[in-house]
C-alpha cells in the first residue's frame, strides 16, 4: 500500500484504486502479517484476474500473457 499525504487522494489516484481493491479483501485494522500465505494470494490472483479499462477490458493477467506469446514470437 502507498500512503500519502493526509486528504490528498486526488495525488495518487492509482494507488487509492488499489487500496479500495485490497480492503475488499482485508478490512482496515486487519493485521497482514497473521494471514496465511495462500490467503494473500488468492486476494493477488483475484485482483490480478479482473477486468482493467486502461487495458481495453483485458484483465492484466491476460494482457501479460499476450505481450508474453508476442515477445517470444518476436526472437
């Protein structure tokens, strides 16, 4: 998590996004530390797995895995 300067969302609004997107799986006051390991991954793959506008609706674990295939066929 990114933490910036108190009511300043508008600076880092990614980072906001994010922290909205984390606390549907932690809520605030959660400690991370105590959660097990497969937990914190599954909230990552969920994450990673949805859908991005910025990415033409492609999930990032999509467009990953495209930039992949062409950049092997590329060499």
């Amino acid at each position: 998590m990114y933490f910036d300067k108190p009511y300043h969302s508008w600076e880092r609004g990614l980072n906001e996004n994010t922290n909205g997107l984390l606390r549907r799986f932690f809520p605030k006051g959660m400690e991370l530390g105590k959660l097990p390991k497969s937990q914190i991954d599954d909230a990552m793959f969920r994450i990673n797995a949805r859908p991005r506008k910025m990415l033409n609706y492609w999930s990032p674990l999509e467009f990953l895995a495209g930039r992949r295939v062409s950049l092997m066929l590329a060499f």
